[in-house]
C-alpha cells in the first residue's frame, strides 16, 4: 500500500514538475541572457573542467608528490574560475549591492589562493621530512616489471 | 538560467568529488588522504556559494564560505603539524636506537 | 573488524534515507515545527517587539536569554575544568613522550598568517556585530576570533601566541565576557524590569524600546564571544601541551 502510493508519487513528480521545469527555465532564460552571464557560463565550465582534470589526476598518478602536483594547481584554479563564474551570473542587477557580493566572493578567491598553496607547501615539506620519498626510476621499472 | 547553472556546478562537483572520496578511502599514507580532504574542503567553499545561488541568498552564504575556507586551512595545517611533529620524535627515536647499538 | 563495523553503519544509514522521505518538505507551513503557536509567535512578534531582522539572533539573545547565558557559563566551566586537571600535570599524561622536539617554523606559513590574521580578525567582529542581519553572532564570531589566536601557535609556537594572549588574561576575558552578559540582565533588573528584560534600558539609553533590545542582544553577543574566544584559546594551549604550555603541537 506504502510502497504503491511512493511509486506513484514519484512517477508524479517525474513526469509533472522536474524536467519540464528545467527545460523551461532553459529556453525561457536563453532568450534574455546579457554577455556578462555567458561569460560567466563560461567561466564556470572551464572551471568544472579544471577540478575534473585535479580529479582525474588524484586518481591516476603514482605517488604523493605528483599527486599534490594534480590536486594543488587544478584545485586552485578551478576554484578561482568557478567563484568568479558563479559571481557574475548570479549578479542581477549592477546595482552597489550585487557589485559587493562580487567583491566579497572575490575577497573568498583571494584567500584561497593564499592559503591553498601553503597548505600543500605545509603538507609537502610534512611529507619530506616523514622520509617520504618521490618515486625514482627504479621503481618504475619493476612496476613494469610487475605489470608483465 | 541561475537555477540550472547552479544545478550543473553543483551536481558536477558532486560527481567529481568521487574519485577524491576514493583516494581518502584508499590513499596509501596519511598524506595522500589529507591532501584529498584539503581538495574536497576547498570545493566545499564553491559548493556553498552555489546553494547560496540556488536559494537566491549569496550574499548571505558568501560569508559561510569564507568561515569554512579558513577552517579548511587551519584543518590542514593542525594535521601536518601533527605529523611532521611525530615523524621527528620517531626520527630521534631511531637514532638514539642505532646509537646505542 | 573494520568490515563487521560497517554493516551497521550501512544498515542505519539506509534506515535513515528510509526516515528521511518521510520528512515534510522544504518551506511547509503546515509541517509540525512551522505549525506550533510558539513559532508562529516568534515569527509574528519578532520584528514588532525587537526590531531585530534576523529571528533566530532574538530568539537566542531575547527570548531565550537565560538558557544561553548558562551555556556560556558552561562553556567557561569547560575551560576551568581542563586547567585544573591539566595545570601542573607531569605525571601519567606526559609519560610517552620523553623526547619534545622543536620544530622551527615555516616561512611560507609565518608569512602568510602574518597576512591572514588581521583580517580574519576583522572578519570575526564583523560575523559578531552583523549577527542581528546575516546568520552569525558571539559564539560563531568568537570561535572565528580564536582560531586567529591557534594560528598564530601553529605556525610560529605556542609561546608567540601566548605573550600575545597570557593565560591568565585568558581566564580574565571569559569572566569579564559572563559579567558582561549577567550585569545586562542584572542592569534591566534594577531599572524596574525582570532579568535580562532588556527593554527597560531604554530608561538609560536614548533609545526606543524596541531600538534598546537591539542594542542590548548586541552587547549579550559581545560578551558571548569574548568568553568563547578566550576559552577556545584556553583550551587548544591546555590541550596540545598537556598543560605544561611549552612547545605546543
């Protein structure tokens, strides 16, 4: 009895609100974009591509350092890329006000950008002095070896 | 046209926090995991200025998310201070050790 | 033993999701907590009776004004409780560790907190004095203000940190913040009101009444975050050293 009522609430809020909504915010918002928020789309997209190669490299390097060589650089940069995106499309009006907000989320980049290289530089100079060492060529020679 | 870029940041930031999760899961040291938390805690900052987009309040999230950056960085360095602080007593350690033999 | 801990982790886990389709949604003015003559109340009378635009800062700071000054109070018994088992202690805490290194410290971190913490500073009275308009308020500024405090003993040591904030002084900060918020109730009290009423300092403040339980919440959350912040600081220089206060971690 619950689970057939849950069935057909769900099946209602598929095919009644969700996607329809979205495809309608779509194309009602694509007719009155101005070229501050494209540019800010555009933005953000780059950005999301960044993280996707930090991502991306956190998984697939091989040791500590190269890894902090992925996630230190993307992070930082998608992070500025996608503030800076969010901050001019959710700008309504170019009002004192939404300029503040803009500067406030600006004054959050810059402080990422100062605190995220140090702590990786913090985190790096931990990892060194714990005898962590880089991988050397040796041992990616018998990971080869391994593999065949 | 807010809602649904925010929705797509969003969702993407999810989605691509995936393989950060599996490298905490998996991370052969405590560095490795560390420095995926670090990551995730920076995206956590992006990721409140976008529910602060979808429920038109940013200014008000703006100011969360600088509280949560700054906590971010002090969270990382405690946990490296801690290490580097344990890694040169064991260093210590093990020099007394081979000293005395 | 890590797999058999996360079964049950698993089974409350979907058990909750389970709970939670059951929750009513997001913004319901019928649901139970909306729905509740009190927050109906609060919601109507907030803005006549205070003038305060952010609700929940009335209700913690005027309506509900004696529970959180007795959580300030525990705060500050928290502090007092961690000095005096700590205070003077060698014995069983500090058995392992017979060797404390000292690490010097890092110029890349000294110079960037030398940037960081004014303005974090700065940004922490802002969440304290904003606390009326935007989420925020003492316990939220005062725990901003000592995290300034625990990076300057993170990156230099601990003894920076404490010529710059004594210990003593510390416990002096916490006193003074509880004697702030208890001499405002005590204040409305001898101006004819009830304790912590605090629209009878209008008799004294050139103010409406509305206007002075304004005021007054602020002066509440200033003594709030003067008891957090010497507290938090307290209790991270207490808690790294076991009480010695040397080195620090």
């Amino acid at each position: 009895m619950l689970k057939k009522k849950r069935k057909e609430q769900e099946r209602k809020m598929k095919d009644s609100s969700f996607i329809p909504v979205l495809a309608e915010t779509m194309t009602s918002s694509l007719n009155d974009l101005n070229i501050i928020q494209i540019f800010g789309f555009l933005l953000g997209v780059l950005g999301l591509i960044f993280f996707l190669g930090a991502a991306v490299g956190m998984l697939r390097f091989p040791d500590f350092y190269t890894r902090m060589h992925a996630a230190g650089k993307g992070d930082s940069m998608s992070t500025m890329l996608m503030l800076s995106g969010l901050g001019l499309v959710t700008m309504e009006d170019y009002s004192l006000g939404s300029w503040l907000v803009f500067v406030k989320i600006m004054g959050i980049v810059l402080f990422i950008y100062l605190t995220s290289p140090t702590s990786t530089h913090v985190l790096m100079k931990a990892a060194f002095e714990d005898n962590h060492m880089p991988l050397d060529e040796k041992d990616l020679k018998k990971a080869k070896g391994k593999k065949k | 046209m807010i809602d649904w870029f925010a929705m797509l940041v969003g969702g993407s930031l999810f989605l691509f926090m995936v393989p950060l999760l599996y490298r905490i899961w998996v991370g052969p040291t405590a560095y490795d995991r560390i420095l995926a938390v670090n990551v995730i805690g920076t995206k956590t900052a992006v990721l409140l200025v976008v529910i602060g987009a979808l429920f038109d309040r940013v200014h008000m999230f703006v100011d969360f998310a600088i509280a949560y950056a700054l906590l971010n960085f002090l969270a990382s360095v405690v946990v490296s201070r801690y290490l580097n602080r344990t890694a040169a007593e064991r260093n210590v350690e093990e020099k007394t050790k081979g000293a005395r033999a | 033993m890590k797999k058999i801990s996360l079964i049950p982790v698993l089974v409350v886990g979907v058990l909750l999701l389970y709970a939670a389709d059951d929750f009513p949604e997001w913004g319901n003015p019928t649901a139970p907590a909306s729905a509740s003559s009190l927050s109906s109340h609060f919601i109507s009378n907030t803005g006549v009776d205070t003038e305060v635009p952010n609700m929940v800062t009335a209700v913690l700071a005027d309506y509900r004004g004696f529970d959180t000054m007795f959580e300030t109070v525990v705060v500050f018994i928290a502090g007092m409780a961690v000095l005096a088992i700590l205070k003077g202690s060698s014995g069983p805490f500090s058995k392992n560790k017979k060797y404390t290194s000292s690490i010097e410290p890092d110029l890349i971190v000294t110079n960037t907190v030398r940037l960081l913490v004014p303005v974090i500073q700065i940004f922490s009275f802002y969440v304290l004095a904003h606390g009326h308009v935007s989420p925020g308020g003492g316990f939220q500024g005062g725990v901003v203000m000592g995290a300034s405090f625990i990076m300057i003993a993170l990156s230099w040591d601990l003894e920076t940190a404490l010529v710059r904030f004594p210990l003593d002084k510390c416990f002096l900060v916490a006193a003074l913040g509880i004697i702030l918020y208890g001499g405002i109730g005590l204040l409305s009290m001898f101006l004819g009101g009830e304790f912590l009423d605090y629209a009878e300092l209008a008799n004294i403040l050139p103010v409406s009444r509305e206007m002075a339980r304004y005021h007054a919440m602020l002066g509440v959350e200033i003594g709030v975050g003067l008891t957090v912040t010497a507290i938090m600081f307290a209790l991270y220089a207490n808690l790294s050293t076991e009480g010695k206060l040397k080195g620090g971690l």
